[in-house]
C-alpha cells in the first residue's frame, strides 16, 4: 500500500457523511454494523501503514543524523590531519607532512560527501514529516468518525427496541379491546337482572292469585250474608 493510498483512502474516510450514508439505506442498523467492521478493518490497515511510514521516517531521520554527524567527525580529523602537517613541515619532515595533508584532503571529501547526503535528505525528510502528520490527523479523524457510527448505531438500536416495546404494548392493548372483560360483566348483569325481573314477576303473578281468592271468599261470605239476611224476612213475615 502506497502513501497515496493510506492518505486518499483515510482522506475518504474522515469526509464521509454518515447521515447520508443513513439516508439512502434499507436497514440502517445492518449498514451501521458493516459501516463499523469496514471502519475497524480500515483504520488497523491505515495504522499499519502509518506506521510503517513513520519507520521509514524516522530511519531517514536517523541517517540524516549520522551524515551530520559524520561530517563533523570528518571535519575534526581534517583539521587534525592539516594540524600535523603544519608541525611535521615546520620540523623539516616535507614528505611526511605532504602524507598528513593527504589524509586532510581525503577527510574534506568524506566530510563534503556527508554533508552533500545530509542536505539531500533534509527535504524528503520535510516532506514525509507532513505526510506523517497529515496521516496522523486523517487516522484521528477517522477514529473520532467510527466512535460517532458506534453512537448512532448504539442509538438506533434503542430507538429500534423502544419502537418494538411500544408496538407490543399496543397490540396488547387490542387484544384487551377485542376480549373486553367489561362486555362479559355486562352480558352478566344483563342475565341476572332478567332473572330479578322473572323472580319479580313470579311474586306479582302469585300475589295477584292470593288476591283473587281472598275476593272470592269474600263474595262467598257476602252471598252467606244475603241469604241469612233473606231468612230473617221470610221469619219475620
């Protein structure tokens, strides 16, 4: 996986709309759940990636060091070297002195070539510093991106069981409505009071027969009392 690569896919990543993406699914809670392996998968590869370009970096960096660090050695022994020399030549040794001006030389050239390595790293160095940091700031936008999918997957689920929760209550709600206890009550009351009332009827049915005979024995003793009364004139007569 190239630079490019791991920065344009985090670069992609970090921009995308959630909310849209919500938008245009069939099953939101599913696409959230893929949206999360997807994210987790990507960023451990980008972390992969970036560190790996961050070795790469920091090994630059390290040779960018040790150049310099060469050149100032090489540049120590130069000087040393020209030192004897300068001695050697001053004592009347030519030859020996010309042979420590040699090794003068040959340390300028290797301290030049170590400069000349450091200074031609100094800009790829600057260069993948940036890459570096804006990968960085890709993979931390990218976690900040999963940890909000996470929320908003989280709340859908809730929202999804409340909705589930209301949906039973409400179905149990019909089932009270269709089977009311309250209509059989009444059907109850219904019979019992049809059975009050035949009982009612039996009573005034039987009182108004009691009725009847009481009138009949009453006629009997008026009939009695006629015939008595009607004696009495014959005997009197």
């Amino acid at each position: 996986m190239t630079k490019q690569t791991v920065l344009g896919r985090v670069t992609q990543l970090a921009k995308a709309n959630i909310h849209a993406l919500l938008d245009q699914a069939e099953d939101p809670q599913k696409m959230l759940d893929q949206l999360i392996r997807d994210y987790t998968t990507n960023i451990r590869e980008a972390e992969q990636a970036v560190a790996g370009t961050i070795g790469n970096l920091r090994l630059m960096e390290q040779d960018h060091h040790e150049d310099v660090a060469a050149a100032r050695e090489w540049g120590g022994k130069a000087v040393a070297a020209s030192r004897k020399a300068d001695e050697l030549r001053t004592a009347g040794q030519p030859a020996e002195a010309d042979r420590f001006d040699g090794l003068a030389r040959i340390a300028l050239q290797r301290q030049l070539q170590s400069e000349r390595e450091a200074r031609e790293a100094e800009p790829v160095i600057a260069s993948q510093t940036e890459v570096v940091d804006r990968l960085r700031t890709g993979l931390d936008q990218m976690r900040a991106k999963l940890g909000e999918v996470e929320a908003k997957r989280n709340e859908l689920v809730a929202r999804d069981r409340t909705a589930r929760a209301q949906h039973r209550m409400m179905d149990a709600v019909r089932s009270v409505d269709v089977l009311d206890p309250t209509s059989e009550l009444h059907r109850f009351e219904d019979k019992v009071r049809r059975e009050e009332a035949r009982a009612a009827g039996r009573e005034e049915l039987a009182a108004s027969s009691l009725d009847a005979q009481f009138e009949r024995l009453d006629a009997l003793g008026d009939t009695a009392e006629v015939e008595a009364r009607l004696a009495a004139l014959k005997a009197g007569g």
